[in-house]
C-alpha cells in the first residue's frame, strides 16, 4: 500500500504537470487521502483544492525543462530554467549562479540513476537562489513545495524509491514527442512507467538495473 501511495501520487503529479497546466495549491499530506475498500482497488483523493496554480505555457516550459536537466545532471542548463522562473529578475550576476549551480551539480547531481536525493538538491538550488538573489515567482514556488512533498512523502513511506528515476519515462518522452502525440500516447507511458515501478519494488540488483535500461 505504501508503494501504491508513492508511485501513483508521483503519477498525479506529474500529469497535473505536464499535461494538465495545473497544480494543487495546497498539496501536503493531510489533503491527500486513500481511499481503499475491502474488495476493489485503492485510489488516491485530493482534497482541499479550493486553490488551484494555473501555469502558463511559459511557466510549465521553465519548470519542466528544470526536471529534465535535473535528470540529466546538467547544472547549467538548471541555472537558464531557474533564471526564467520570474518575469522580472533580480540575480545580480547570473554567470557566477550558472558557475555556482554547475558546480553544485557536478558533486551532488549526476543525473538520473546515479543516486540522486532530489529533496537534497531541491534545497541545494533553492541555497543558491537565496545567495544570488534569484527572483522566484509564486506559481513556481508551489511547483518546489509541491515536489518536496512527495519526495518527503515517499522518504518516509518507501525509502527505497527514488522519485527522479521514477518520472524517467513521462519526463523523457515529454521532451521527445510533439505535445499532441505525447497527449495520446500518455495512457502507453503510464503503464510503462508501472512496469518500471514494478521491476524496482523486486529489489534486488539485476531488477534495479533492468527498470533502469527500460527507463
């Protein structure tokens, strides 16, 4: 059941990111609950969502294509993403942040299946933004809080699981496929993201590195 909580929490925060422009405003664990009767399958609910994040195309852009240089390790690229969350800047020296957020990545972010804590690095950025003076519009600070939860959700419920490996597949094929195509495809991506999931839940080091060549 603590699997099921982690994986399928990941899966609605991530669609809620990539395909539907939104995002529960107020998502921490006390407004997310399970609902699972005697004899048919577990679901998650979502409470409380009287306050909704509506992004914009820019906004998704900036935050999704932050994840994905997460997951590539690419400290660089996460400086420009991290640059464009505010309409109005105020870094003082955005080449010394984009030195600072490379370096930071080159010791505590290689990229995906390489051990990554993405709370760990989630805090390491947001140090860097605080130092540099990095502007943080509001939408993407409930993007960051909303991250931060589940990643904490899942340390305590399922240590084992890492949530940057995981969202793999949707966060690759997100950036491969055409909006429209990736839109149909998502129902194929769910279940292969499932298929991963399971493969990681057997544990042992062969399956590890099987979920990881299928991701």
């Amino acid at each position: 059941m603590a699997r099921f909580v982690v994986t399928r929490g990941e899966d609605l925060y991530l669609k809620m990111l990539l395909v539907d422009n939104l995002m529960h405003a107020d998502l921490h664990p006390g407004n997310i609950l399970l609902h699972a009767p005697p004899h048919a399958d577990p679901t998650l609910v979502l409470i409380d969502a009287g306050m909704v994040a509506r992004l914009r195309p820019i906004e998704s852009k900036n935050f999704i294509g932050f994840l994905q240089a997460v997951g590539a390790g690419n400290g660089a690229w996460a400086a420009r993403a991290v640059l464009g969350f505010s309409d109005q800047q105020t870094c003082e020296d955005r080449d010394e942040f984009a030195s600072d957020m490379a370096e930071f990545f080159r010791t505590d972010c290689r990229g995906y299946f390489t051990g990554v804590e993405f709370g760990h690095v989630l805090r390491g950025v947001l140090g860097l933004v605080r130092k540099h003076k990095v502007a943080l519009d509001a939408n993407y600070m409930t993007l960051v809080m909303n991250v931060l939860c589940l990643e904490g959700m899942a340390r305590a419920l399922l240590p084992d699981y890492n949530v940057l490996d995981a969202a793999r597949p949707l966060l690759t094929a997100h950036k491969r496929l055409p909006g429209p195509v990736f839109r149909v495809a998502l129902p194929l991506i769910f279940s292969f993201k499932k298929l991963c999931d399971k493969l990681e839940n057997r544990g042992d080091k062969h399956t590890k590195t099987e979920a990881a060549a299928l991701a």
